[in-house]
C-alpha cells in the first residue's frame, strides 16, 4: 500500500512546482524603506528570467526618469544604476519574463532621507 502512494506524492509535488511563477524575493533598497545615498536598485527574483524581456526603470515624483544606463540581468538578478538622487521618493517599475515565459510585473517606492 505505501508503494503505490509515493507515485501520487511526486505527481502532485511535481504539479505544483512545474505552475509556480516567478515572483520578485527581494529589492535594494527595499520596499518602501529610506536610505541615505542608493546607487543601483537590484532586485532578486525567484527563478531565472529571460534578459532581452525583462525591464526596470526608476522614477521621480515628477515622473522624470532617475535611472542610469542600461538594465543588467544576469540569471534571476536583475539591477539598474542611479544618477545622483536627492531628498525625495521614488518609484520602482518592472517587469520579468521568466524563463517558462511568465510575465510578472510590479511597481514599489523608497524615499531618499535620513534613515
């Protein structure tokens, strides 16, 4: 009786692994957090994505983009450089395409002060 319950046990195990997506771990600085002098943000996903479908950006309150450069993704990290940032808040756009083509996307800020 218990051989013919581990089959059951990895199909449904494997089930749920092969529909899970891609979801954002981590961000620097981190959401909604102050920092005094960021220069990049990076941010760490669960699973590999796909570098030529993937983007980030960075945003001031008026909209004017704060990003430096181009965006680097190197397997599930992908990061931008900032210019000099003043006192202030700041939106965090992206968007990743994992590599089983699942788009995610999101948006989040943090404030330039004194932590």
């Amino acid at each position: 009786m218990r051989i013919s319950v581990l089959p059951v046990l990895f199909l449904t195990v494997g089930a749920a692994a092969a529909h899970a997506h891609a979801t954002l771990a981590s961000a620097s600085p981190s959401v909604g957090s102050t920092v005094s002098d960021p220069h990049e943000v990076i941010l760490t996903f669960t699973e590999r994505l796909e570098a030529a479908f993937s983007n980030l950006t960075v945003i001031d309150a008026s909209g004017a983009a704060v990003s430096q450069g181009k965006k680097q993704v190197s397997d599930n990290i992908m990061r931008i450089g900032l210019k000099p940032l003043n006192a202030g808040t700041y939106k965090v756009n992206w968007r990743a395409i994992s590599t089983d083509t699942h788009k995610i996307e999101g948006s989040f800020t943090f404030r330039v002060g004194t932590p």
